[in-house]
C-alpha cells in the first residue's frame, strides 16, 4: 500500500495558503490631517472603513501629542518649557522627548555636529531671512552661533533628565521629530491590528508590512528641479523608513543666491547648490536626522557617517552644469529599487 509524501515545499505552500486564507479581505484606505508644519498621510489596508478610521484617528492623535512636547511654535511645549530653563538646572523630561534626544545627541557626536539640535536660534534668524529675502545680521549670527553646540546638552541618563548649558539656547527638533511622529503612527496602527500601513509626514516616511495587492511599497525619488514631475527612481520597502532632504520647496533666494532652509551648524549659513539626499534606515528616528548629515557634509563625507548604523544607506542627486549627478552609498544597491527609463 502507497503512502503520499509531504514535501517540505508542499508544506511551505500549504501553510502560505492557510494564512492567505485566514487574513480576511482588505481594502485600501486613506486619510490625511495637517500636522508638525506640513500634511500626514496614512495609507492603510483594513477589513473595513470603521477599523481603519478608528486606528487612522488614534495614530494622527498619537502625531498630535508628540507635536504638543517637541513643537518650537508653540510656547506651552515640553520643548519650549525646558528651553525655558536652558542655563539653570537638569530638567526631567518625557519618554519621548528624552528618546528623541539622546537619538540627536548620538547623531550630533557621530557627525561632529553636522546635524545638531542646538541650532534653534540660528533657524529662527533664517525662519526671519525667508520672509525680508534679507541675509541675517552678522552680529546677530554670530551671537546666534555662540549659543550653537551639542556639547552645550548635558543627558543623564539615570535620571531622564536634560541640561541646556547656555542661557539663550533653543532647540529645534525639526530635523527629526517628524520621523519619529512617523514610526510612533505607524506603531499605533499595528497595535490596532493593521500592519499593512505606510505614514508620510512630508519628506519622511514609515512603512509596515507590505500592501494586500504587491510585496512591497513603492516609494518614488523626486527629481531635484521640479518633485511633483515622475521620478525616476523608485524604493520597494516594508517594515522600513525613508526620509528625503532638499531644497525643492523650502528655500529663499537673496541677491540672487538660493538658500536651502537645511542650515549648516559650524557656519550659521543655509547650504547652498541644489541637493536631494535621501536614506533609507530601520525607522525614521534614524532617517530623518542622517539626510542632514548627508546634506551639510556632502556623500562622498556623509555616507561613511551614516553607513555606520545597520540597515542605513543612501542616494544624492545633485543638480550640476551638465545636468543631475547621482550618487549612492555602498550599501545603497542592496536595497530593493527600480528604475524608469
């Protein structure tokens, strides 16, 4: 008497067919709320549109709490409260705002400062460049740079608690506080049970697991001289972040100059020549902060520094005399990507 065998591919298959079976049918849906200075989107794969509203409005407000602590418009934010107190004593501090951080931190001191947190007041003489088209007072710069170091932030970790060195110094969060909002969504979307998710916050995204309709998610590199034309390169990404840093749309032109909005910490002056860096990471605590880096420093400096974490890599386009120049970290082409001809 015959007896059928049971391969280990039969198996394989078998199983791979209970677990399509057992995921009930999803459909895509979509939201998006204004949060952070720009637009949240949520794109998420869920059984019906009452998971999805339910999990979409907990993660968005998930965004807005982390808002309320790290915001530097907002005068009553844990951020503001504790530079508020910058040339007193430590200040304990959040969860978050401590993660967020002692990540800064990390990154400041790996990048010998190219990305660092303490640059808020030469941000906000450059917030006041964009609107006079005026360059910032040389006096003032210069005050505003004496306040500028990571080295002037003092984390104890036992305590949770931070110390601004200086009197006058102010933070500023917005190189990093978006991917983080971004993870932190996307975290919240999971708990609620939808793993097939991907949150934009402007140049910073986060995704889960992939698309019920593909085997990843299709993540597009925008050109340098006009982001809303197609792109020609393309990430397939799950479980993953991106982030993109340029000067596309943020930007002040003055006595004929452009100025990026990213600003260099050592010369107080926003980066000049047209850039886009993009990094690809683990999450967005880590993307957000490395296209900084990449930015101020340039690949052929920056990829080194960033190539240091696991799982990171990156891709510079940069506009020359004779057209876009592209670049990419060593491990930039073990990452799953396309391009359009």
């Amino acid at each position: 008497m015959s007896k059928s065998l049971l391969t280990v591919p039969m198996l394989l298959s078998l199983l791979a067919a209970t677990a399509l079976a057992a995921e009930p049918k999803l459909t895509r849906y979509s939201f998006t709320e204004p949060h952070m200075g720009t637009t949240f989107k949520i794109i998420v794969y869920a059984p019906d549109e009452a998971a999805a509203d339910k999990a979409s409005k907990a993660a968005f407000a998930r965004v807005a709490e982390l808002d309320g602590i790290m915001s530097d418009y907002k005068p009553a934010s844990e951020l503001m409260q504790l530079c508020g107190k910058a040339g007193g004593d430590p200040v304990k501090v959040s969860d978050d705002l401590w993660t967020v951080l002692e990540r800064a931190q990390e990154v400041a001191k790996r990048s010998d400062g190219a990305f660092d947190v303490t640059v808020g007041p030469i941000v906000r003489l450059w917030r006041r460049a964009r609107g006079t088209r005026q360059l910032p007072d040389a006096d003032d710069l210069a005050k505003a740079k004496a306040l500028v170091g990571h080295d002037k932030v003092k984390l104890d970790p036992k305590a949770h608690t931070v110390q601004l060195t200086k009197e006058g110094m102010r933070l500023d969060l917005g190189g990093i506080a978006k991917g983080y909002a971004a993870d932190q969504a996307l975290l919240v979307l999971k708990k609620h049970g939808l793993a097939r998710a991907l949150v934009a916050a402007g140049g910073d995204i986060a995704v889960g697991d992939a698309p019920a309709d593909a085997d990843a998610w299709t993540v597009g590199i925008a050109p340098v001289e006009d982001p809303l034309s197609k792109p020609k390169k393309y990430l397939l990404l799950t479980n993953a972040a991106v982030s993109t840093s340029g000067d596309a749309e943020r930007y002040v032109e003055i006595d004929g100059k452009r100025y990026s909005h990213i600003v260099d910490p050592k010369t107080g002056l926003g980066l000049v020549g047209r850039m886009t860096v993009t990094v690809v990471a683990p999450n967005g605590l880590w993307s957000d902060p490395l296209t900084k880096v990449v930015a101020v420093l340039g690949p052929e400096k920056g990829f080194p520094i960033i190539e240091q974490t696991r799982g990171v890599s990156g891709y510079v386009v940069r506009k020359t005399d004779k057209g876009e120049e592209t670049s990419a970290s060593k491990h930039f082409p073990e990452v799953r990507q396309r391009d359009e001809k």
